[in-house]
C-alpha cells in the first residue's frame, strides 16, 4: 500500500482581495492533513475512488465530468500519459471541509502524489499546483490559485495571482489559535456574491481590496522583520475591511470578539468567510484563554498552530 499526504493551510491575510490581483499570505498547517491510499486492484476493474464521507467506492470510469475526486485522478493520469491502472484509492481527510482551510486542495494533492508514487512517475511542484489548481476551479468558479500553491509547497507563501511563487522567511515565529465555527460554507458561494458586488460598484471593492493589499504586504514586512506586534492589529484591520465586503457572520464576529476580550493581540476571518474558521493571535501568557474563550463562544474545534 502507497499512501501520500498535503497539509491544510490557513489565508493569514488577504483573502478575496487576491481573486482581484492584491498579495495575499498563506501558511500550511500541518495538523491536520489529507491522505491518499492507493494498492493494486482487481484485474480489468479499472480505478476506484473511496472517500471516507462517500458511502461505496465510485468507480473512475462511472464518475460524473465535474466530480472534484474523479477529476483530479483523471488529470493526472492524463498529465502522467498513464493509461487508468487497476487500483483502489481511499482519502481520508482531518481538514474540515469548506470551511477555509483547504480540505479540497489538499485531498487532491494527496490523490496526484499517491498515483504518482504508484505509476513510479515523479511530478515537481510547479505541474502539480497546476493540476490542483484545474480542480479548484470546480470548487471555487474563480480560484486565486493559492489555495494550491501553499498546500503543495507547504511553506509560507507570498502570492500574487500568476506571478511566480514567493516564499518568504518568519524572522520571529508566531502562534495563532484558528477556531471552528462550524459552519460549512462553500467558498464558491462567497467568491461569487464578492463577485456580483464588485460588477455593481467597482470603484467601492477596487478601494477595499487597495486597502487589503497594502495590509498584506505591511504584514509580510512585519513578519520577514521579526515584528510580531505589528500583526495583531493588521488582522483586526483586515477583517473589519472583509466585514465591510460583506463575508463575515454572527458566528465569526462572536469568535473574533471573544478571542479580542480574552486577549488576543488580533483576530480576523478566515477564507472564504460566512462560516468556517477564524485565526487569532496569541502568545504564551493568551494561549489558553483564548482557546478557553472560543469554545466558550461555540467554537466547535480549536487548532493551536506555530508558523515559523
Ligand atoms: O475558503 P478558502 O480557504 O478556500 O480560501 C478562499 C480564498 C479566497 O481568496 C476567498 C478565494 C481564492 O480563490 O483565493
């Protein structure tokens, strides 16, 4: 049996302002993870895909054109020049899905490496963003591409939509507590009403995403300068602003409000926004009762990460 994995990621700051050509920071987090399996199956069955969320093994050649897991392994075998082997491949993921930590690049990562290893057919990082980033598509409608880049390079990256990547170095390292509200929102449907209100007033969202640019690039200054409190207020600065375009919700403001009063140096949305996980800035004195404040304020997960 072969297995592979990719990490899940977290958008320090930049988010939606990034599908619109401003930088952005992302961040792997590494403990939570996606994992592909793969062993050799039945003569002439052809592949089969099981995810742990899907009740019985979807075979590749039945899957529908748009299905996120079919399409990756078609994809790759494409991009490999394989024909489809006789193989079972199982995901099992750790990262919640939709809620803005990456769930779908990262299962698609691990599906391409896992083949990869199983054809014996190397595949550098670049091509592999790139397949990844044809999935993300279907989850997305207009991805930035850096959901991708950080889960397969799995460092911090500096992105700005198709330039090369930049990874840049943590001077000092950080803790962030990324809390859970639970709720499930697709990211498409965010991107997509970000959409809509840019098309109706483009000067309002132009000035918004100016102003969410320049924090993300203060921010990786502050950072590649050791100048860790110089972050906390640039994220509360960032998720006003996200506020103002519309992606927050009652759940991420009670969590970013509650991690503030216990402590936190910042707190700020994020991703896709409207559910999934909000990110705040802790050190050793704010660690435990930040954490304490969210679960408190109905956070239904906590992940304490380092970002160095
Ligand atoms: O919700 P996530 O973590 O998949 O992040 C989406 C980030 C957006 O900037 C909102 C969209 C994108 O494609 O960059």
């Amino acid at each position: 049996m072969i297995t592979a994995s990719a990490p899940g990621k977290v958008i320090l700051f930049g988010e939606h302002a990034v599908v619109y050509g401003r930088p952005a920071i992302a961040v792997p987090v590494t403990q939570v993870k996606a994992t592909a399996s793969i062993e050799p199956g039945r003569a002439g069955r052809g592949m089969t895909i099981l995810a742990t969320d899907l009740t019985r093994a979807m075979h590749l050649r039945d899957a529908p054109a748009d299905d996120p897991l079919a399409s990756i392994a078609r994809l790759a075998l494409a991009h490999f020049n394989a024909p489809e082997p006789d193989a079972n491949v199982t995901v099992h993921s750790t990262i919640p899905i939709a809620s803005g930590l990456g769930s779908g690049a990262a299962v698609s990562t691990s599906i391409v490496r896992a083949l990869a290893k199983f054809l014996s057919r190397p595949i550098d990082e670049a091509a592999l963003s790139a397949l990844v980033y044809e999935v993300e598509k279907l989850h997305h409608g207009t991805p930035s591409g850096i959901d991708n880049t950080v889960v397969v390079y799995a460092r911090p990256v500096y992105f700005v939509r198709g330039r090369p990547i930049q990874t840049f170095s943590v001077k000092c390292p950080f803790t962030i507590a990324i809390g859970d509200t639970g709720v499930r929102s697709p990211t498409k449907i965010a991107v997509g009403d970000v959409r809509r209100a840019w098309e109706a007033d483009r000067a309002r969202s132009e000035r918004l995403f100016d102003r969410i640019g320049s924090i993300a690039e203060r921010a990786r200054a502050a950072i590649e300068a050791g100048e860790v409190d110089a972050l906390g207020p640039l994220m509360d600065e960032n998720h006003a602003l996200l506020r103002e375009i519309g992606v927050s919700s009652d759940e991420l403001e009670r969590l970013v409000s509650a991690a503030k009063e216990a402590g936190a140096a910042g707190a700020k949305l994020v991703g896709g926004g409207r559910g999934g996980n909000m990110i705040a800035l802790v050190d050793v004195s704010t660690r435990e009762p930040v954490e304490r404040a969210l679960r408190e304020a109905g956070a239904k997960g906590v992940i304490v990460t380092n970002v160095e």
